[in-house]
C-alpha cells in the first residue's frame, strides 16, 4: 500500500497554480456569460464528472476558461465509501480530464454514493471506524497512484450519528491524511449544517482538524426543513451563504492563521453569475481580512 502518494516522483502538490483567493463553481446556466466575456473571479471550479462526455458545448467552454482562469475539478461520483470495487472507467476519464487541463486541485468527497454498481443522486456518509479508515485509505491510495497527483478529500454533511463511530470526523480525516498524504477540502457549509443536525462542536472541530492539510474551503447555503417535529437543515446549495455560517468562515480561516483558496457553490434554484461573483466578493473581502 503506497503510504504517502506526496513522496512518490510523479505526484503533483494538489495547490500549485489556484490562488489564496475566492472563486465560484462554473454551473452551464453561465456558459454564456463566459463565452461573451471575462467575468471578474480569480479561479473556477467544475464537476469533473460533466465533463467525462468527449465533446460538446461544456468542452467549448472550459477549453475558453481553461485559457483565462485556474482551474479546479470537484468529484461527485468516486463512491470513496462504497463496498463497490472502484470504478475503473471513472478513473480512466478523470486521468483524462486531469492530462487535458491540468487543474491545480482536484477534489472528492468523503461518502458513497454507489451499491452493487447502481448509482444514487447524494452523498451519503459512512461510520467512523477503524475498518472503513483502512478501506477509505486503501481506495485513496488506488486513485491517487492513478491519478499520479495528490487529491483533496472533502467533509459531507450529515443527518444521523452512526452507533459504531469509534472516532469523530475530523480524527478520521487527519488519519486519512497521515497514511495516504491527501489534502482535505474543509467545506464551511456542511460542518455548519452536520453541528447543527448533530450537536458537533465546531470550535473542537477546528482547532483539532489538521490545519495543514487544507488546501480549499467552499461556502454554500442550506435550508431548513422539520422532519418528526425536529429542525433539520439539509445541504441544498440552493441559496446565498448563510450569515452563521459567514461567521463559522471567517473563525476557520482565524484559527487555521492563513489565507485559502475559498469556493462558493450554488447548485439549485442556480441565480444570475452577478450574485455569484457578489457571494464571491464577500469571501475575498474576510480572505484579505486574515494576514499570513
């Protein structure tokens, strides 16, 4: 088992080329707005998995803001957690989109999303045990030696506590990143809403994760439903950040001391680009508030 895929020749540091500042996730009601111009954001980020068909209007336009912004791909589809054998063709057309543009991060997240090849639309979680750390890394090192590039692992929302957790997340996360050398994307949005579902202390959370290892954070909404007379937000990414969790942001960035590439994510009920480059320009404004 590859113990650490940063020692080996060919593995890139996944933060080379995407800047301490706020960028916005590239959604194909925006295509236009890219085409006609160059909106005003330092990095984009794209789902890697639509873009795994070989041609068509998506390629057109990340091939034009390939030229003009850094790039990061964000997975969905991995199934990190899954009993499944990893999905090779999975692999094979992440390895391709990586050799055609080259993003500075490429990310996925830790959950699954798969049973017996049989795909499901949500990122589920899994328990905290010592047996599903060994599974997660020896699946982690598979990829990263076939991607031959580190990747960053990202925190899911979550609903319910498993009764076999032996460890909290952000234990199991720093365990993942001392065996396989991944990197970790911190999402604000969904620590906020698993605190708030589960009772997490996010303060604990923080100054326990390894603060090193974070290489991105992203920011979204949630929205909160009542489920058996309970309060329950779910991770909807369906509208602008929530004031908390602005303010769950800005005590990360504090207690990590330094500056990150920062995302913000709008998946549904998708606004104009001009509210996400705003969303985007709050974000850089708490960036340039926290010194190196």
């Amino acid at each position: 088992m590859i113990q650490n895929t940063m020692e080996k020749p060919n593995a890139k540091p996944s933060n080379e080329v995407i800047p301490a500042a706020a960028g916005i996730g590239l959604r194909s009601s925006h295509y236009r707005d890219f085409q006609t111009g160059k909106p005003e954001t330092a990095w984009i980020e794209a789902h890697s998995e639509n873009l795994f068909a070989a041609g068509g209007l998506a390629h057109l336009v990340m091939g034009q803001i390939r030229s003009n912004y850094p790039l990061s791909l964000h997975g969905v589809g991995l199934s990190l957690g899954s009993a499944d054998p990893l999905n090779t063709e999975h692999l094979r057309q992440l390895q391709r989109l990586i050799t055609r543009y080259e993003p500075g991060l490429v990310s996925e997240h830790l959950c699954w999303v798969s049973s017996e090849g049989r795909y499901l639309h949500d990122l589920l979680p899994m328990p905290y045990t010592d047996g599903m750390l060994q599974h997660i890394s020896d699946r982690i090192d598979q990829v990263q030696s076939v991607l031959q590039r580190q990747i960053l692992i990202e925190n899911v929302s979550a609903y319910l506590h498993f009764t076999d957790d032996q460890m909290p997340e952000w234990a199991f996360l720093n365990e993942l990143v001392r065996r396989t050398g991944c990197g970790l994307l911190l999402d604000i949005n969904n620590l906020y809403v698993s605190s708030r579902n589960l009772g997490i202390d996010r303060d604990e959370y923080l100054v326990n994760l390894n603060s090193d290892a974070v290489q991105e954070m992203h920011l979204a909404g949630f929205t909160v439903e009542t489920a058996l007379g309970q309060e329950v937000l779910i991770d909807t990414h369906s509208q602008a950040v929530w004031p908390e969790v602005w303010s769950l942001y800005s005590r990360a960035l504090q207690i990590l001391g330094r500056r990150v590439p920062t995302l913000i994510e709008w998946d549904t009920n998708i606004p104009p680009l001009s509210m996400l480059l705003d969303e985007a320009q709050k974000a850089q404004h708490i960036l340039e508030m926290i010194h190196e």
